[in-house]
C-alpha cells in the first residue's frame, strides 16, 4: 500500500478486490454498485486566507496524496460519502457505546479499555459473574448468553449535546433502522439480547463476518428523558442497538487461536477482574465495527476474549 501524487493530473486507480477478483475467475463478475469516501482528506486545510485568492482555498485538499487502490476488502474505506436532501443539515449523527448509569449494559472496563467476553463455561464462574458486572466491569458471557441480564452492547445514534439537559429526538430522516455489525468469524458471532444466535450475511475470504440486524430484537427507540447525569449520553438521539456475542466453537472448545494469535499467563489483576481466588487467563485481543447503513457512520469496539488457564 502506497499513496499517489495527486498535485497535477486527476488520478483514477483501481483495482478488483479479493471478491471481485473471485468473481471474475467464475465468469459472474457484474458491478451494480460503487461508494465514495474521503479517507485521506484533511478538511481543515481549507484556506480561506489564501494570499493567491478564493481559487485557491481548496488547493492544499486538491493536491492532498491519496492512496493507493488495493485489494484487501477489510482495508477499505470506513465512511462512505452520502447524500442528503435536508440541505440545512448542520451536524450528523454519530454511533456511541452507551455507557452511562441508566443504560444497563456493558461499558469498556475501566483496566483494559475493553469489553471482556468469557470463552467458555469454565471461565464463567459464579465467583467470576457475581464480583464483575457488565456495568462495572465490562464483562460478557460469550459462552453462556442466554442468560436474561444486563450483559450486552448497547450502541446510541445521536447528536451530542454536552449542555443539554433534557433529550430530544432525531429527524426521522437521520434514524437508523438497519445495522452492519463486522466481526472476526474465527472468533466471534453475534446474537440478539435473548441469546439467539443469527445468521451471517456474509463472510470473506478473510475470515470477516457481516452481520446484517434490524427489526425490534435489535433496534429500538430509547425513551427520552430530563435531569441526566455527566455519564450519560445527551442530544439527539436517534435509534438505539442492543446485542451480545457469542465465540465461536475454535475459541471454545480449543486454545489454538490464543496461542496463534493470543498471549497467556495474564494475571485477573491485569484484566480488571475482581476475584476471590487468582487465576491466570489466555487472552485474545479483536476489534468488532458497527456501522449504520443509512449515514455511513461507525464505530470500532475492542474486545478482549479471556479463557481460564
């Protein structure tokens, strides 16, 4: 991967993906759809001081490099450029973990500035759930998941307010009703808040799963409310995502990937965890990405896979 100069001619570079790649060899290759985005640009080098003049304020954007196309499909743009009719819009949604005191779910623990998600049953131990809540701690049962708890992500679609006091509702324009939840499918699926696990959309030759989830066990609306607190999420509030993962049965039933791609002898002291008696884990470090596919817009979760020793 490299970048172009794109200080004279305009540049097209483009290349097939993996999967675009795939299909051409099966003779079924058919573009029906392209997106844009604006990665590598810096907006701020907007100049509207430019000694040369008003022709020249876009300049430094104009001439900014750009990457290079390249055909690893995991690497690819994270936000895609999008239209809006409502042309005085001023500010967009974003998505955001709700951690704040009236969310009752996971937040990132305060250690690790991760969710930690247990592999199997043996790592959910009474002494292991009791002491680390999902709130406190940021513990998840990727094992035992159809527990009726309060041991799931819950990602809000707002506009912030810091100074509000009160919530108020996103435009319906703006709301997201559908989400794209991207995960490592060596190591994780996803589920509703019940425990049921849900079918992929898709899985890449890179082993990256998207999962595609709307409708009422998924997406719902948070009640407004007033008086809130400095932790909880403020402004425009959209549509809100609630889910659990689950690991899969490598990570569970095998401890080939966290010595492929893991690390062991890690101390429950290390991982923020409260226990009655010290035990080492084996850990496994990976980032999910939800991303609404109305607006485009995402967010990236690490979490951190642990398994007793």
């Amino acid at each position: 991967m490299g970048f172009l100069d794109n200080s004279g001619d305009i540049i097209l570079d483009a290349v097939l993906t993996d999967l675009g790649r795939k299909k051409l060899a099966q003779g079924n290759f058919n573009i029906t759809q392209f997106a844009l985005g604006d990665e590598e640009i810096d907006y701020s080098l907007y100049d509207i001081n430019h000694a040369s003049g008003s022709a020249y304020y876009d300049l430094e954007i104009l001439q900014t490099p750009v990457l290079e196309a390249f055909t690893n499909n995991t690497s690819t743009m994270k936000s895609s450029l999008v239209t809006y009719s409502n042309t005085d819009l001023l500010f967009l949604p974003v998505l955001d973990l709700n951690q704040g005191s009236a969310a009752a779910s996971a937040i990132l623990n305060p250690t690790t500035k991760t969710m930690l998600l247990t592999a199997n049953s043996t790592t959910e131990t009474p002494d292991l759930r009791d002491n680390n809540s999902a709130e406190s701690k940021g513990l998840l049962l990727g094992a035992n998941t159809s527990l009726v708890d309060n041991r799931f992500i819950r990602i809000d679609q707002i506009i912030p307010n810091a100074g509000a006091v009160e919530d108020t509702r996103l435009s319906t324009d703006l709301k997201e009703n559908e989400f794209f939840i991207h995960v490592d499918y060596r190591l994780l699926r996803v589920a509703d808040i019940s425990g049921n696990q849900i079918s992929t959309a898709a899985v890449d030759d890179d082993n990256r799963a998207i999962y595609s989830v709307s409708g009422g066990s998924f997406i719902g609306e948070p009640e407004l409310r007033d008086g809130l607190t400095d932790t909880d999420l403020r402004g425009e509030v959209g549509t809100m995502l609630k889910f659990k993962l689950m690991v899969s049965n490598d990570v569970k039933n095998s401890n080939t990937l966290f010595t492929r791609v893991g690390r062991s002898n890690v101390a429950h002291g290390d991982l923020g965890l409260t226990l009655d008696t010290g035990k080492d884990y084996r850990i496994i470090d990976t980032i999910i990405t939800i991303e609404g596919t109305k607006n485009g817009t995402t967010i990236d979760l690490p979490i951190r896979i642990i398994k007793v020793q």
